[in-house]
C-alpha cells in the first residue's frame, strides 16, 4: 500500500464526524465516525481505512532505532509526537519501553527536521498530583482546548496533562503567573487559600459544587475545609439584582449529571454533556437561569450611541485578547455579553447594565502570610498552613529534638507550637515570604508551597519535605533553607555549574535522567527505601521521576546493568520498570518496580525473580531446575506442593516450568554437608552476616550473595567459609528422599518427549505454544495460546485481565485473555509456515469460551489468516449466540502447505467498523490442525 496516500501537507484534526457529508478521499465513501479531516483543503480519510493500511509495526526508524515501534491507536488520548513536539490524536507509532511516540505522518514523512527542544524529552513535571508536559499547542478535533486558569484558546507553548484521559490545560504564561496562595478571594475572604493537593474522592469545589477528582489541585482553606478549582479561582462576584441580597458570579460549567437547581423557575437546567451556563451566589448556594433573572435583550450605554443587544458569546477577531470596551478589563470570550450589531463595541454585560461590582483576588506580595497582623511577637497566631492556633515558645525542653514544619531544621529556641497536632514553626517561619527571586533561577520568580510532602532542593540535594519554594514551569525547587540564605554574587555560576553535574541517564530508560539526592537521617517521618535492596536510604541516592518515582541507592544503581540468564539464553536482559507485564518467572504482574525484560522476546522478571534465578538447584528426582526464593514473597498464601501446607513467609524453592512451590524442608535440603570444597562439614544456616562491610560473597563461585537468604557455612571456621546452598550442593550433585510425591510430572524432559515420544504433547516458548503429532496421521499438530498473541490494550489492566487455567487433560497452567471492556478489538498471532507438515492440509481453529456477562457480540466479528504469499481466508462470525461458559471452536478456513510457501502465517480476529462496547470474550488461543 502506498503510504503516501495517507500523508498531507497540513496537519489533519481527528474527531466524529458521524454528521459530515464528506467523502473519504480513499475509499469514496461517506464519513460514518471518526475521521481526520483538512479543513483548508476539505481533505478526508476515514479512521478504519488509515487503521487498515498502516503497518502494525515499524523497525529501526531513524527518530527510534533501538526498538520497534507499534501502532496504537485511540479515539480520546492525546499524545505528543517527538519529532515535531506538537500535540497529536489519533494514529501513532509508540515504543512502550521509551514512552515514545510517532504521530503516524512524521513517522513517515521525509522530513527530517529535529522537534523544538533540540531533540530532548518533552519536560514533565508533577507538582499537580499528575505529571504535566510542555509541548507546542495545535488544534486536535474539532473544538478548541481551553487555559484552566485564563479560560482562554490554548496557543504557542502550553503545558497539559495527558495521563489516563485527564485533561488540565496551562499557557506557559498562566502557570508563571498563577498564585501559590490568594489572599482576601471574594468567595473566602476571611482567610488566605493556598494552592494544596487533593487527597479525598468525594470533595467539591465550593464555588461551582462540583467534584474536585479531575484536578486533585486545589486552593483551600486549611481552617474552614473551603475549596475552589484552580479555574474557579479566577471568578468574581460580577453582577449586582434586586432578587437577591447577594452579588451573583457568572459560571459556564459542563458536567455528566445533572446538580443545579434553578432558585426561581425550579427546573434543572444542566445540559449533560454539554455546556451550561448560569448565575450563581456561591454564599448561598443559588443558581439562577439566565432568563429568570430578567436581563434585557437590548439596553444602552452613555458610551456608545447604538442600542447594544444581548449576546451567547462574541469573538472578534483571532488575536486571543478580548476586552470590555467600557471597563477597559480583560473579558472571557464565551461569556455572553452586551454588542453592537452596527459596529465591534462590546461589553460586560454588568457593565452595559451599570451594575458592576469591582472586586479582585488579592495576589498582592506581602511577606506575612499570617491571618492575623504578626507584625509584632504574639503569644498566639493563627497560620494559614494549620488549622489550630500556634502558641509562643521561647525556648525548648531539655532533650526535646524539634523540627521545624516549614525548613525541615532543627529548633533550638523562640518557635511557634502546636502541641496537640506536633506542629512547629521557627519564628522567622512563620513570617516567610510567599514569592521570591533568586539567582539560581533568574527566569522566574518562585512561589511558595506548603504541602509538598516531599522533594530535593534543587539548591543542596537535600531529600526532605516542608515547604518549597518552585516554579512550576521549570519544575525547579528550592527549600526554605536554600531560598532564603543569600549567596554571594561571585559565586552564582560555581553554584549553578555544580548543579549540572547532578544528574545521570537513567538505565532503565535513557530518555530519562537520574536525579541525585541526599536524605538526612533526622528525617524519620520520612523513611525511604530503596526500590531494588528494599533497604533504607539513609545519605546519597538517585531518583527518577518519569520511572514513577523509583529511588534507589548509588551503590545500588550500579548493579542496574545487562545480565545474561542462563533462563533465558537467547538475548540479554535489561533493567526496566515495569508496567503491568506479566513477570515469566512467578507469574504475577510488575507493578511499577524494577524489573528486566529482553527486548526481543515478550520476557520480563521482577528484579528479586531475576536474581532468583540466577542460580539454580539440580536435584535427580525433577527433571527441571529449581530456584530460591526468599521470605515474605509474593506467594506467601500459595501451597507448598509437597506437605499441602502454606508457603507463608518461609523462603522456598520454585520450580518455574511445573509451577511448583516446595519449602526447603520439602526439597529436602539437607541441614549439614560434605562438601569437596572445604576441608570441614558445612551447616544450612537461615541467613548469615560475616561483618558490617556490607558486601556479602560466596566462597565458591566468588560471586556476591544475599545476606538475607539461606547459606552453608563452616562452623569451625567460625564462618570465614559461606556459599550459596547451590554451588555447595551442585559440587557434589546429591541425590536427595525421593520426590514422587509432589504434584509435577516427573518422568522426562520435553527434550525427551521430543526424541523418544513424538505423539507427547510438548509445552515451548514458556508455555505459550503446544506441540503434538496427531497419531492417525503422523502429522504436525500446534495450538497458540493467548500469551503468544499480539492484542491491543492487552496490557492495560482496564480492557483486558491475564488469568491462568489448567490445559485440558493436563496439569499444565497457561495464560487466557479475558476482556474486560473495549470497543476495538484487534489480535494476530503468527507461525512460520515451515514448522508444519509439509503437502498437507491444515484447518485454523479459534477457540474462545463467553462469559454469562458477556454483551456486545450482535456484531459479526471478522476471523481470517493471511499466507505468505499474501493470499487472504476470511470469516464472519456473530459470537452472540454460541454457548456461554464453554469452550467454543470457530473454524476460521483452511490452506495447503507447500514448497512454494515460505515465511510467516498470520491468524487475526478483530471487530472495529462498529465501535460499540464488548466484554465477556475469554481467549484461549488458535489450533492448527491437519485434515489428511
């Protein structure tokens, strides 16, 4: 398919266009969903036939060598594309071990100019609850995306959160300007509201009453639990009426349920889904419909000679700048406003009605953020960071050691205190500017925070928390201490070189970049640990925020490196965090933690399953390996398959292949030794520690062992020989009690079953395929299960759940599919042709089981297989009426195997024309089967 049929030389938006008349510019036929579409040159492609005709995967791209990128695809996730650094939607070309993406036209556009921030990660940063990133604004759909704060068009260099559908907008201007704290708001004016994280689900903005969930950021009063959305912080109280005693603030809301209640006519005037606007007096709770506060149609102004008529809305020109041409202010475009229809005048309507109210958020730069005057030494103040009143102290009890809330440094006299809550604030703290300028952040100036639990100066390196000074769109940060000592201006470019030298590539990702840091063990109420030993961090670590966070020692980083597993001997391993993949060694998910993956291979391991496996127990009665697993493993309430007892929190030996669980006494592993390798008899020991070097090796191999984990030991040497528990055992190769009795076959080796019994069923690939030949017609038989499959979203624990079922007649676990909820459903898997029997015919088989809960299949789903040679079989099937909570076949077509045919088979099922909803599909794999 030629690509250049999909590329355009504008950059298409990507909606519904169910209403359009429009013609699809490849198949000619008209829009009928999503679509792209060029507005200047009523260009348009349907989403199914750019879907259709795109490669599903592309290798070795010059923006994106070192791995392959996928297709994906989405109809409500926008993206940034980093080759052009713009906001996109729609198709991409991604790289989920970078987080990288391709909008689908630069990936194939010739074009080869680097994106605008020479070619860097586009800057994230999380002071939201939710990482924001820069990126340059374009329109994506139809509609325009709005500033939360400004409430105006969205252009130039913006910031957005994009993570899981959320979407928060800041101009770059916005998010410098906005206030960390707001004094004296018309809403709240009897005490200052500072700019807080939001931790409850069910909270509402008090000013428009709705939840608060989509921001998690919010300005709010620490004593009286008032909260406002950043966006609803700008708004006023504006218009003055006789009805009611209060003045009534104009709000434009869109909500998915209806909440207000108009106070006259009584009706609910939320248009769910879309945009409502109304009047409200926040102090009462009242909303008014526009209509039933009897506003005129038309009225007249002193200022202008021609009669002015009510507007919805009215936008000038395209400048981005709308302003009240009687009160000479800033006005909000798609507030409805008074205009002259003979010329461009327009006006609030509160100042065409002259009934404007003047009032103004406060953001003044005062340095006492007291709610009293604490000018002068108090015996009590009341802060705005705490609830209670703060009491004088001049100085401390004998042996008390205080930290200050604010500076995270220690209190040594005069302080402020509240002793029920274990609150302490230095006095000088409590008079702490709320916005400085600094010469290690000349850009911008920085505003004070409170609530940041925890964070590293970018000025010392310090972990800590308290209060922060940050520029959000720099995500630069400065604690208390750092932000208010002066530095001496000939040392301004020594200390900004210094803080270059802080970072390294982060090996887990190398678009990310490792922060150090330096947690002081003072901090207790801040203990941390390191993501790979799982020991506390108490000095020097590193952190990368884009890696969810991870922290870890610098000792330990460098064991962050390619290993070889003789596991898996076919590629190396790489250190990764990982995101929900299934780890292939103890089966259960990888949650956001360090872990290794082979880039070549769908393989990943938990860290602590990979240094498992590093060493494995040979014993005569099990035909494969087994592995030490440590105590309070993820296993804890598995049985062991010897003496049916639980596993607990006993270290155990796993046999991966069996799916097995054997506690140590089980194996057995015998409690004393002989062995060739040292002179005296060795004893099992639960854990052993030589010294407090901290460094811990094996006598035999030389290689380093966990202290925490079970050992041999020389008692005579008074310890000054240990090993590993498998080096000592494979010297000797011990036959140890017999092993029959554990649930696990133990008669031969898939590798025997291949020699010695070709009819056998064979496991490969880790389960993922099953081999047999069939016995009447000596011919080839395999069956793909779902873990072999490619399924989109399959991954994403919202769409699809990964579960393990016993194969039929076998004890053998292997993985099954079930989907949870999508609207596209896509899966191929693939075999190479050669591996069958040749001049046969063969049968494909898709075999499925519905769940009782199942809905969505009235719709036929389309099945079919692809040859090399590009011949295609398709079939329709509609999976509504087959039994629910059984197996079922489809039988999707049949082909011939011949000499002429050589390469890859690829089996697909896939149900996207009618994008309606589908659950309740369990997938257990393809069969295919030879028919002669």
């Amino acid at each position: 398919m030629d690509i250049k049929r999909f590329l355009h030389e504008h950059h298409l938006l990507y909606d519904d266009y169910s209403e359009s008349e429009a013609i699809c510019d490849i198949c000619n036929q008209k829009m009928d969903g999503l679509a792209y579409s060029c507005e200047r040159c009523e260009f348009w492609l349907h989403n199914n036939c750019v879907h259709q005709h795109l490669p599903h995967q592309i290798s070795a791209h010059p923006f994106h060598s070192q791995h392959k990128l996928s297709l994906l695809w989405s109809n409500h996730i926008d993206y940034i594309c980093a080759k052009c650094f713009n906001l996109s939607r729609g198709h991409r070309y991604h790289c989920k071990d970078c987080d990288f993406s391709l909008e689908y036209q630069c990936a194939f556009s010739t074009n080869d100019e680097k994106n605008r921030l020479n070619d860097e990660t586009p800057k994230k940063f999380s002071r939201f609850n939710m990482s924001l990133t820069l990126f340059n604004y374009r329109r994506v759909k139809k509609d325009e995306y709005t500033c939360s704060w400004c409430e105006m068009h969205l252009s130039g260099m913006s910031y957005g959160c994009l993570d899981e559908g959320v979407y928060i907008w800041f101009h770059d201007s916005c998010l410098i300007n906005m206030p960390s704290i707001i004094f004296k708001h018309p809403f709240h004016p009897s005490h200052p509201l500072p700019l807080l994280n939001v931790y409850m689900d069910n909270a509402l903005c008090n000013a428009c009453n709705l939840p608060i969930w989509e921001f998690r950021k919010v300005y709010c009063c620490r004593k009286c639990e008032f909260q406002l959305h950043v966006h609803c912080a700008k708004l006023r109280p504006s218009l003055k009426v006789e009805l009611h005693e209060h003045d009534l603030t104009f709000f434009r809301i869109k909500t998915n349920t209806a909440t207000h209640l108009c106070k006259i006519c009584g009706f609910n005037f939320d248009a769910i889904g879309t945009e409502s606007a109304f009047y409200r007096c926040v102090q009462c709770n009242f909303n008014y419909h526009f209509k039933c506060l009897t506003i005129p149609h038309s009225t007249s102004h002193k200022y202008h000679r021609h009669d002015l008529m009510l507007m919805d809305s009215y936008i000038e020109d395209v400048s981005e700048e709308y302003y009240c041409d009687i009160c000479e202010k800033e006005r909000k475009p798609k507030h409805r406003v008074y205009s002259c229809k003979k010329c461009k005048f327009v006006a609030h309507i509160e100042c065409a009605l002259k009934k404007f109210v003047d009032m103004k958020l406060d953001q003044s730069s005062t340095s006492i953020l007291l709610d009293s005057e604490a000018s002068t030494l108090k015996v009590q103040i009341e802060h705005f960071d705490h609830p209670h009143p703060l009491s004088y102290k001049k100085a401390i009890e004998q042996n008390e050691n205080l930290l200050c809330n604010a500076c995270r440094q220690k209190i040594f006299d005069q302080h402020y205190a509240c002793e029920d809550c274990k609150y302490y604030l230095h006095e000088m703290c409590t008079t702490l500017s709320h916005e400085v300028s600094h010469p290690l952040h000349r850009q911008h100036p920085l505003k004070l925070f409170t609530d940041i639990v925890e964070f590293t100066c970018h000025g010392c390196r310090d972990h800590s928390g308290g209060f922060a000074y940050i520029c959000l769109p720099c995500d630069f940060q400065l604690d208390v201490k750092c932000a208010t000592t002066p530095i001496a201006p000939n040392n301004d470019g020594q200390r900004l070189n210094e803080m270059e030298k802080v970072f390294k590539l982060c090996p887990f990702n190398q678009n990310h970049k490792l922060e150090f840091f330096n947690h002081r063990p003072n901090l207790k109420d801040l203990a941390m640990e390191c993501d790979a030993c799982k020991l506390p961090i108490l000095g020097p670590g590193y952190t990368c925020r884009d890696c969810f966070n991870i922290k870890i020692h610098e000792s330990c980083l460098s064991h962050m490196q390619e290993i070889q597993l003789t596991f898996h001997p076919l590629h190396p391993l790489h250190p990764q965090i990982g995101d929900w993949e299934n780890c292939s060694a103890c089966r259960f998910k990888i949650i956001e933690s360090i872990g290794y993956s082979c880039r070549q291979c769908d393989f990943h391991l938990h860290l602590h399953c990979a240094n498992s496996l590093k060493l494995a127990l040979k014993i005569k009665s099990h035909m494969h390996n087994l592995y030490y697993f440590g105590a309070h493993y993820e296993k804890s309430y598995q049985l062991c398959n010897k003496c049916k007892s639980y596993i607990g929190k006993e270290p155990f030996y796993y046999c991966v292949e069996c799916n097995i669980n054997l506690h140590l006494k089980c194996v057995p592993i015998p409690c004393l030794v002989k062995s060739k390798c040292h002179m005296h008899r060795l004893t099992l020991k639960n854990h052993f520690v030589e010294d407090d070097y901290g460094e811990y090796y094996c006598d035999i191999c030389e290689e380093e062992r966990n202290s925490k984990n079970h050992c041999y030991y020389c008692e005579e040497c008074a310890g000054l020989f240990v090993a590993h528990i498998e080096c000592v055992l494979l010297t000797d190769f011990h036959e140890f009690s017999n092993f029959k009795d554990v649930d696990s076959p133990t008669e031969k080796s898939s590798m025997d079953k291949l020699l010695f019994e070709p009819h056998a069923e064979v496991y490969l690939n880790q389960n993922r395929e099953k081999y047999w030949v069939d016995k009447k017609l000596n011919k080839y038989c395999f069956m793909l299960f779902a873990r072999d499959f490619s399924i989109t979203w399959a991954e994403d624990h919202r769409y699809w759940r990964w579960s393990y079922q016993r194969e039929t007649n076998s004890d053998v676990l292997i993985d099954v599919a079930e989907l949870l909820d999508v609207c596209w459903l896509e899966m191929h898997v693939s075999i190479n042709v050669k591996r069958l029997s040749p001049k046969t015919l063969y049968g494909v088989v898709f075999v499925f089981k519905l769940t009782d809960k199942a809905y969505g299949w009235n719709i036929p789903v389309n099945f079919g297989f692809t040859l090399p040679n590009g011949h295609k079989v398709e079939h329709k099937e509609v999976l509504m009426t087959k039994p629910r909570g059984v197996w079922t076949e489809i039988h999707i077509g049949e082909f011939t195997t011949s000499s002429e045919i050589v390469g890859e088979l690829d089996i697909y099922c896939h149900e996207y024309d009618v994008l309606f909803w589908k659950r309740g599909l369990i997938v257990k794999g393809v069969a295919i089967l030879p028919k002669n």
